[in-house]
C-alpha cells in the first residue's frame, strides 16, 4: 500500500495495535476537550485559565491537522467533504477560523465536537466489549442522547449567559435546563430571555417528542426481537442461537429439533 492508503486504513482501523491506540488517542483528545469547553463556563483561577485556553488550541491544531489528513487521503475530495462524519469534524474545528474574527458566540461550536464521538462508535462496541444486539442498541441510544443533550446546553449557554448570567450561570445550568426540557418535565424555574434562547427551546422540545420515542421504539422492538431467539446449537456448521419458531438453521438450512420453554 502507498502511504496515503496506510494513514487511511489506520484512521479507521481498530484491529491492529497502531490502529487501536491511534483512534483511543483521538477519542481522549475529543472528551479531554469537552472537559476544557464545560470547565471554561466555570469561574477558574486566571493561571489555569491561561493553561486551559493553550491546551484547548493545541487540541483544536491538532484535529484541524487531523481533518486535513483524512481529506488528503480521501479518494473523492467532495464526496468526504459532504460525508455528515466530515461535517462534524469540520463543526468541530471551525473554532479555530472564526475564531480569528474574534465572534464569540461561534464558540458554541466546540461544544459539536462531542457529535466526533459517533465516528468511534463502531469500533467503541468491540473496545468496550458491547457485543450483544441490546446493548448496542442500548448504547447507541445513550450517546446519540447525550451527544444532543450536550450540543443543545452548549447552545442555550451561549446565547442565554451574556443576558441572563444569574440563570444560566454554567454550563451544568444549561445541561439542567435542557433535561428537563426534553423530557417535557419544564419546572419553569429556569427560561430563557432572549428570542434566540426561546428558538434553541423550541427546536429541543421538538427534538424531545421526536427523538426519545423512536429511540425507545427502538429499543423495544429489539427486546422483543431477543426474547424470540432460544439457544440451539446446529449440529452441522454450529450457530447457537435461531429463532424460537425455527425448523431450519438460517444459517446452513440442516434440520433443528428447538425445544420451546
């Protein structure tokens, strides 16, 4: 393989030791920096305020030069560029750019950097040893939670904090508010001035209502999915588990006596 082939395959892969570690070292970077955004909304002491922000850079340097790479060794330039993984990383570095015209509201992107989280998802389940159909769901349906809920509290902080510092005074303020937001609960102790706060609320109700019951929906249909499969292991090529109404192994067509429970 020629060297662009090389980096390509280690990006993605988790099989081999220089795969593994590469994409583990990027992940650590990704939450180290979602560490440094929510501490940021914080009041810290000036010198580790100081060290934050570099720290914070030299991560954002690195996954500016991280989607440089992957757009070098993409083989269809405008085609990984409309890729939504491509989007994301490109969300997450945007920092950096506008940040030169010293906006500081587009600070709020940083917080979309978590979204970089779903690229790892595929090899997270082997890593972290979620094997099994459930779980995946399971774990899928966490992330893609916390992920939203993470973005939408980077959002309300942003708009809400310069005009309503005694409401929203950290992010963990906004990560309460749009909690009890989504779930539809609202309390009504904490609401948002500005027309632009009150807009992020009403696109995360939605999201609320529309997302949490397909994702439980989701999780339903594969329990039941689960509940339906009896431990039979085919005599001929040796698959364990068939379907509980199964005569037949789906998998080389032998003949199975299931005994139902």
């Amino acid at each position: 393989m020629s060297i662009r082939e090389k980096i390509a395959f280690y990006l993605e892969d988790i099989t081999t030791p220089i795969g593994l570690i590469l994409n583990l070292c990027i992940l650590g970077l990704i939450l180290l920096s979602l560490l440094i955004y929510v501490a940021q909304t914080y009041s810290l002491p000036e010198t580790t305020q100081i060290i934050s922000n570099r720290l914070e850079f030299i991560i954002l340097i690195i996954f500016v030069f991280e989607y440089i790479v992957r757009l070098w060794c993409a083989e269809n330039k405008i085609k990984f560029i409309l890729k939504p993984l491509a989007i994301m990383d490109l969300l997450a570095i945007l920092p950096v750019f506008i940040g030169i015209f010293d906006i500081s509201f587009f600070r709020v992107f940083r917080s979309f950097r978590i979204l970089r989280i779903i690229r790892f998802f595929g090899f997270g389940i082997s890593v972290f040893q979620i094997q099994k159909a459930d779980q995946i769901v399971i774990a899928r349906i966490l992330l893609i939670l916390a992920s939203i809920i993470f973005v939408y509290a980077g959002l309300i902080y942003q708009v809400e904090h310069p005009v309503n510092p005694d409401i929203f005074r950290n992010f963990f303020d906004a990560f309460y508010f749009c909690v009890v937001t989504m779930t539809t609960v609202g309390f009504g102790d904490v609401i948002p001035l500005t027309d632009q706060g009150r807009l992020v609320t009403v696109l995360m109700i939605l999201t609320g209502i529309l997302l949490i019951p397909w994702q439980i929906g989701d999780l339903t249909r594969q329990l039941l999915k689960t509940t339906q499969k009896v431990k039979t292991e085919c005599l001929n090529c040796g698959l364990l588990i068939h379907d509980f109404d199964a005569n037949f192994c789906k998998c080389c067509g032998k003949k199975l006596e299931i005994e139902t429970k």
